[in-house]
C-alpha cells in the first residue's frame, strides 16, 4: 500500500528546481531599515511599516501598558469575553477617522476578506474581482462558494461588461485593492464605484496598502479619490502596514458591521486580538493623524527613488506608492539578483509565482518615511552593481 503523501519531497524538490523554493530568515532586532541576518546587518527594502511606526517608542510604550493592564492576550472571542474596553475603544477611533458609522476588528485582513465574503455571499451569487487582487479576497470567494469572475487588471470597462452580464436576481459583490501590493498601482476606483452604482452591485476595497499613507490625512485611497461610504459601502484595512502593529478592521454602515458580527466566521470563531495590540494601534492612528511630515518624507523618498532608477534604465513600472516592483521576468533571475545585492548588503526580496503570474518575477522594494536619501542612494548604487547589464 502506497505511502500517503508519498511525493511531498519530489514536490518540494520540483519547487526548489524553478526557483520557487521558499526559504525562512531570521531577523533580528526592531522593524526599521536597518536589521540583522545571521549576524550581519542589512539595509533592508521590504518592510510594509510605511511610516517608521513599528518602532516609534510612544506605539512601544501603548504597547506595554496596554500588556500591564490588559495582560497578554483576550482570553477568547469578542462575542464570550474577549472584547475589552481597548478593543471598543479602537474600534469608534477608526469609525470616526474613516468617516463611517462603525468598524470591526479582526485578528489579519486575511480573516477579514475571508469574513466579508462568508457573510455577504452565498452559493450562486457573484464575486466580481480584479485580476491582481489579493489572495485573500479571491479566497473569499471561493470558499463563499460564490461564482468567481476576475476582470482585466485595471479596466472598469470590463468590470462593466461583466456588471451587465449579471444574472439577474443575484447578488453581486465587486471587490479591489486599493493599492495592488506587487505593482504599487491604484484601482480607478471612482470609475470602478460609478459602475457599481449604476448596476447595484456591492462595491468592497481591500486598502491594505493605502490607508495611513494616501490622502491628505493618511485616511486612504478613498480619501485621495474623495469617494465616501455611498461609493465603497465595505472598506477593509490593516493595521500592520502604514500603523505597523497587527491586525485589521472592517469599516461600514452599522447594518454592514451587525451583520459580520453575526455571520463573519473569521470573527466569530477566533480569539480577539491581545488587547495591548489594540492599544498601540490607537497610539498609531493618532500619530497618523498628528504627523503628516511622515507621508510627506515617504513621498520624497519615492520620488528620489523613482528618478534614479529612471537614470539607471531600471524597468520600473507606474507606482506612485511605497511599493516599487522592478520587473525582472524569470524566477531564477530574480532570485540571483535579490542574492547579489544581499552580498552587498541590502535585503530586498524577490518576489515569484504564485505570488505574481509567471514570468512576471520581480524584485519588490518598498519605502518608509523610516529611510533616509542617503540610504535610497545606496539602494540605487548596489542596483547598478547587481543588475544584469
């Protein structure tokens, strides 16, 4: 009788064959731009902590009160005993920044995309999706059992071909990224909004990579395209990117929220984040809204960044955002390249499929108001070194 998973090492030796092995590293010390790796310290340019607060001393020291008074961690869900004062409090802080009537937490926007989906969606509806979402959102998706179509990257047009094409009587939920976390573009969102509108579809956006870092007060790229909750009714964002803590929320109508509580699998059958969590990320969102010298450095740096790898001929596609992919195309390439400027003392990661389509492997640099000029300057140096003439 044959072994049960017999091939799991030919398969992971077929993986590691295409340059689509994934290795581990550890990394020591605080997220900022310097960190070590096996002892040796790097400059690192893969860190989502947008604005440097992973390690600002006042979301530390949130942090650690919030552990001395709430101790470590919830103890259950929020619906048996788990959802403490500093969860509720968080929760109307991000409500009342985000402009909506309320806004729910969960433990990764992972779970999140995966609760709005369970909750909003049935066997039979349709979940309308740009091609280069997210994984979590096409995961959603599917385990909603919902009918998954993906729409061109980018093209409202198509989203509204597909709209029309709708089977009468269902359900419709469209759902985007913001920002796309491995080319750094931006949906059309008023565009995609105007479709959904006119076609009462549900129109959802994954901000992940946008809120704290896009619009006039870090609110998001709903806020840099000046659309409110009647044009995204279920924006979702993280709270482990630009607020470098952990964790994620749902932000709606009351109606959006009550019904997530009720049905959000992902919320309901998990222990609640540690409440000091919770505290730090209130202690992150003040100093969002207090510092905007922090977007303002970030956006500096993406320019400066973005005209020296213009000057080096780097094939850099349209990012105005922290995330700057250098397209390389094989995987084996990137990987060689990532290694190159690791010996140069620098870590930036290759990215490879399934994360992106084939033959689209890159190199992912990403920014945060935590670099300096000077250290976007070694970046581009050791990449005139490392890439391939």
């Amino acid at each position: 009788m044959a072994r049960p998973f017999a091939d799991l090492g030919e398969r992971l030796a077929a993986r590691e064959a295409a340059g689509l092995y994934r290795r581990r590293r550890v990394v020591d010390g605080v997220a900022a731009p310097l960190v070590r790796v096996d002892g040796r310290e790097l400059l690192a340019f893969c860190s989502n902590d947008y604005l440097g607060l992973a390690s600002d001393p006042r979301v530390v020291a949130a942090l650690a009160d919030g552990a001395c008074r709430y101790g470590a961690g919830s103890g259950a869900s929020h619906l048996v005993c788990g959802h403490g004062p500093a969860h509720h409090a968080l929760e109307e802080e991000l409500a009342r920044f985000t402009g909506r009537e309320r806004a729910l937490l969960f433990g990764s926007g992972y779970a999140a995309n995966l609760g709005i989906a369970a909750a909003l969606l049935a066997r039979g509806d349709i979940a309308l999706q740009d091609r280069l979402n997210h994984a979590s959102l096409l995961d959603g998706a599917l385990l909603a059992g919902a009918r998954l179509q993906r729409f061109r990257h980018n093209d409202a047009d198509d989203l509204e071909r597909r709209l029309a094409r709708a089977t009468p009587g269902r359900r419709v939920l469209v759902a985007v990224d913001g920002v796309f976390s491995m080319d750094g573009d931006e949906a059309p969102l008023a565009r995609i909004a105007a479709a959904c509108t006119a076609h009462g579809a549900l129109l959802q956006v994954d901000d992940a990579h946008g809120f704290g870092v896009l619009g006039e007060h870090g609110g998001g790229t709903l806020q840099k395209h000046g659309i409110g909750v009647a044009g995204v009714p279920v924006l979702m964002a993280t709270l482990g990117k630009a607020l470098g803590v952990a964790g994620a929320f749902v932000a709606g109508s009351a109606e959006l929220v009550e019904t997530l509580i009720q049905s959000a699998r992902t919320y309901i059958y998990t222990t609640a984040m540690p409440p000091a969590l919770a505290c730090a990320a209130s202690a992150s969102l003040r100093i969002v809204a207090d510092e905007p010298w922090r977007r303002v450095q970030l956006q500096v740096l993406i320019e400066r960044f973005r005209a020296g790898a213009a000057a080096l001929g780097l094939p850099l596609p349209a990012s105005a955002s922290a995330i700057q992919p250098l397209l390389v195309g094989a995987a084996d390439e990137a990987v060689r390249i990532a290694a190159r400027l690791q010996e140069l003392g620098l870590l930036v990661p290759a990215m490879r499929p399934p994360t992106v389509p084939a033959g689209q492997s890159r190199l992912r640099v990403t920014l945060s108001a935590a670099h300096s000029e000077a250290q976007v300057d070694r970046l581009l140096e050791a990449l005139a070194r490392a890439w391939p003439r």
